[in-house]
C-alpha cells in the first residue's frame, strides 16, 4: 500500500519503515503544536487515556511550554 501512496524517494527513507512511524511522527507533531489531547485523540482514533499512555514519555517534555502556556492565560510577562 505504501508503494502506492509514498513516492519512489519518500519510499526508500527511515521514515516510511513502517506506516506507525508516520502515525507517530503526526500525532507527536500535533501534540507539539499543542493541539489539545482529546483533538488528537479523536483524529488518531484513540481514547484520551490511550493516547495519554502510548504519548506519556513525550509529554512529559513539555513542563516549561505549560508553565508558560498558564502564565500567559494569567497575564503574567
């Protein structure tokens, strides 16, 4: 199915090993854009509780960007 979609180039890359890489990689990108959990759940096909166990190890990065993201909504500077 792959060879169908990817490119020949797209094809031959780390990326497309397997389709779950690509999966990963979206649904990662969306959390970093900080689409909301239940948003990415919905579009990824998950609950928000599976998506909160599979994503745990790559949110637990993002303490600095929350912080901020609390203290902007407080008005602080």
């Amino acid at each position: 199915m792959r060879k169908l979609i990817l490119s020949e180039e797209v094809a031959k890359t780390p990326l497309a090993a397997r389709p779950y890489d690509l999966r990963h990689a979206a649904v990662s990108t969306q959390l970093a854009a900080g689409v909301d959990a239940a948003t990415v759940a919905e579009w990824a096909g998950h609950s928000v509780s599976v998506l909160l166990e599979i994503y745990a190890a790559f949110l637990d990065g993002g303490q600095a960007a929350n912080r901020a993201r609390i203290e902007a909504i407080l008005g602080h500077r």
